[in-house]
C-alpha cells in the first residue's frame, strides 16, 4: 500500500468515544450531527457507573482500561465525553499514548470564558468534576479576571436516568441547585456533566433568560472536528449513514442501555455488545 493509501486508510478509521454510560450520548449525537462522515466507536462502561463519586486514582485506571480497548479497535482519535474522567485523567493518558485524545471539559471552559460579559461564571457538575475545580482552572488560564462559582448537582444524573426530563421533582431539585448561583448573578452557566444537555429546558427556565448556557457537548465535536481537519484526519468521504457506521459497546446492561440510546439518537441502535472492560 502507498503512503496515500495508508493516510486514506487511517481517515477511514472511527473515532472512539466513552463514557462511564449513557451520558456520553449525547457527546456522540453533537458528533454525528456535526461531522456525519465519522464512524463511531462507543464505550459506556455501564458496569461501573457512576464516575462522578469516585477517586481520582479510580477514575484514571478505568478511563486507561478503556482507552486501551478502543485502541484495540483502531480508532484513530479518541473522545473522553465524560467530564468527571476529563477532569481526572486526560492529562496523565494524553502523554500515554500516540494517537490525539480530547476531553469535554477544555472546549467548555473556552467558549465559556469567550461568552461571559460581566466575568461571573456557574458550573454544574459531578461531585468529581466540581470538587478538582478543572472547569476554573482552564477559564482562569484564559482570563485570571473571571469568578467561577462551582454548585455540584448528584441528583441530576439518576433524575435524567429515570426519563424525569420534565417533571415537577427535577424542578425542584434544580431550584434548590441553582438558588446560589443565581444569587451570584452569573450571567453564563456550564452544563459540566453529560447527561444536563437533556434538561437544558428546565435548567434555563430555572437559571432565568439573561444566563448563557454552556453545552460542552456542542464545543467538543466542533473541536474534533477542527482538530480531525488540522491532523488530516477527517473522513471527507460519504458514508452510507446509518448504525452500520457506529458501534455501542458497554461493560453491563446493554439492553437496558440501548432503550435510553434510542431514546436520544436518531438512528435505533441495532446492538450493543457487552465486554469485560477489567480484561483490558
Ligand atoms: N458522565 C459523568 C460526567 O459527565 C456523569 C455520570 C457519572 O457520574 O458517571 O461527569
């Protein structure tokens, strides 16, 4: 094979997405929406969920693991969808390995620190994400001047599980979340978890209408994107849409998680095959 071919070759690869479950979903949506050429490799590692209560150290072992299953697939760049993983162990796997990884939590903290007027930021998370503080890090690297106010959420994630998108219980619970940030009059709010893009509504509508929200979801596949065209990677190809161009593989559960993937993706999920993620 020529040179060519190979570069062909290796634009032809997937991408890898994971997640500790489900709520890299809508990571890998924002991907197939905004460059629909990429196949994807999904792993949600629904086995050991939840990230966001566990230790840093816990979180970098798991998030190699996967990381090392999905180079055994020949991605060719790999997407940590999670926020709790992003802000515990991208920057330790990045130096590990020699294909490019991104996180969900840099792109977040860009765009946030670009579209705050008044420089008084919110961040919604995990205990995890919250608690390392990344989200303030990276937006005081862009602009020392900007105050970041971090409420971290738990409840959200098995609310948004249960399919209580709209409901009077997550509307309380997000009036009682929000009550402090709304008090330090933020005017821009990151939705630092996976699964807050899904209750987006509710969230504005309790933040109020002057508050910008952050989907790092969005800013993380306009990122890829940037960077599969920067290292001549992205697929310029036409694929055959369809499942056919993704593949969902998790550590448990997988029929329990291709109900709540139909439920968000456009296209029904033909399959989702359980691995033992330990093995890796
Ligand atoms: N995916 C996680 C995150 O974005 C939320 C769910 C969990 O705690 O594992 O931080």
């Amino acid at each position: 094979m020529s040179l060519a071919d190979d570069r062909e070759a290796l634009r032809q690869a997937p991408v890898g997405v994971f997640d500790s479950g489900v709520g890299g979903l809508t990571v890998a949506r924002e991907i197939m929406r905004q460059i629909p050429n990429e196949k994807i490799i999904y792993f949600g590692d629904t086995a050991r969920v939840p990230y966001g209560s566990k230790s840093k150290e816990t979180i970098t072992r798991y998030a190699r693991q996967i990381v090392r299953f999905l180079q055994e697939q020949r991605v060719k760049a790999i997407v940590a969808a999670c926020n709790t993983a992003s802000a515990y162990a991208l920057d330790e796997i990045e130096g590990e390995i020699d294909i490019p990884i991104i996180g969900v939590v840099k792109p977040g903290a860009r765009v946030a620190a670009e579209s705050t007027k008044n420089g008084r930021v919110g961040v919604i998370g995990t205990e995890g994400t919250i608690g390392s503080r990344i989200y303030s890090t990276y937006i005081k690297e862009i602009n020392p001047e900007i105050q970041v106010m971090g409420k971290a959420c738990p409840l959200f994630v098995p609310l948004v599980e249960e399919g209580l998108w709209q409901d009077p219980v997550t509307d309380e619970i997000a009036k009682r979340y929000l009550g402090g940030l709304i008090d330090s009059e933020i005017d821009t709010l990151i939705l630092g978890c996976t699964h807050y893009p899904l209750i987006r509504s509710t969230l504005g509508r309790i933040i109020g209408e002057g508050v910008t929200l952050v989907n790092p979801a969005y800013e993380t596949a306009r990122e890829l994107k940037e960077l599969l065209e920067r290292e001549q990677l992205l697929n310029e190809k036409k694929q055959e849409l369809g499942m056919n161009c993704y593949r969902f593989y998790v550590s448990d559960m997988a029929e329990k998680f291709q109900s709540f993937a139909n439920s968000i993706l456009k296209y029904g999920i033909l399959s989702a095959r359980k691995i033992d993620i330990e093995h890796y």
